[in-house]
C-alpha cells in the first residue's frame, strides 16, 4: 500500500497504514464518510487517510483544532465547556466528534485530543481522549494514558487506537 509520502512512510507502521486502508473499505462498504477533529495528532489520522488511492470519497474532511479558540471556531465547542473541563477532557473529546459531525456529510466522526508531551505542571504526558459520534446519534469514549513515551510515539500510539475505534464502530454499525 502507497501509505503516506515516502518521509512519512517510514516513520508509520506497516500496521496502521493497513488498518487505515481497511477501514476506509469498511466505510465504502457502507457507503458511509468519515470525519476527523484532532488536535495532539495534528492532522496525521486525516493525513493517512487521504494518502490511501481509490478512497476519496470516503473521507469527507479533517478539522486540526490544536488550540481552545479553534475548538470553539472550527467545531462548536462553548469556551466555558473547554476551559471549565479542560481541552483534554471525555466532554471536549466527546463534543468535538459531535461538532465534526454537524459540520461535514461524514456519517462517522472521531475526535482525538491530549497531551503529546511534555506537558505543563498538571498535565499528563500520553493521556489521549477519544470521541467518536455517527449520524442516529451514536456517541462513544475512549480514555488511554500511554504514558511519557515521547510526543512521536503517543501520536503513533492515538493514531492506532483512533483507527481501532473506528474499526469497532464500522463492525458494529454492519
């Protein structure tokens, strides 16, 4: 697979680069479009899945929401929510897939957000949360702590677990 140019292919899995390949399968099957809102992961899930060939129909559009104000602007968020939960909270996480939702023909939409590191005093270096809402009003969470792994290896690591909810949400949308 044509996974990602040639810079970034080496530094991607083999294992992700065919997990997005299936997953993109899964949503052609079902005639379904996908949706991204990241922020720690900096447009990489939305990166894979335009570099996937024979696929373009099926990703919709990626909103890269890296501060407070462009969660807000881009995908709805109230500024109390975000600043009285944190923008690495499961209330952002869950409101940003909703807000990727409202915003795109996507029927599926997951969100990403948390601290790559390092982080400020209070922040938790590997602790991602996961957002993935689909059209009927389906909402799902996920919370990972991957630890002080280094900025590379927690995108990596929220880029499979991203990919793996999204498996998980085409599987049992069937």
């Amino acid at each position: 697979m044509d996974c990602m140019a040639e810079e970034l292919e080496a530094a991607l899995p083999d294992d992700v680069c065919s997990l997005a390949e299936r997953i993109l399968a899964a949503a052609k099957q079902r005639d379904w479009q996908i949706a991204t809102a990241e922020s720690c992961t900096g447009g990489l899930l939305a990166a894979l899945f335009t570099d996937v060939p024979g696929y373009s129909h099926v990703f919709d559009r990626g909103f890269v929401s890296y501060s407070d104000g462009a969660k807000c602007d881009l995908l709805g968020l109230a500024s109390e929510m975000v600043e009285n939960c944190g923008a690495v909270s499961r209330e952002v996480a869950e409101a940003m897939a909703e807000g990727a939702l409202e915003r795109s023909a996507a029927q599926v939409a997951i969100s990403v957000t948390g601290f790559a590191g390092p982080g400020g005093e209070d922040d938790e270096e590997g602790l991602v949360h996961f957002g993935i809402a689909a059209s009927g009003g389906e909402k799902w969470h996920r919370e990972e702590h991957f630890g002080p792994i280094g900025r590379d290896g927690v995108r990596i690591a929220a880029l499979r677990a991203a990919l793996d909810m999204l498996r998980e949400t085409l599987d049992l949308a069937a």
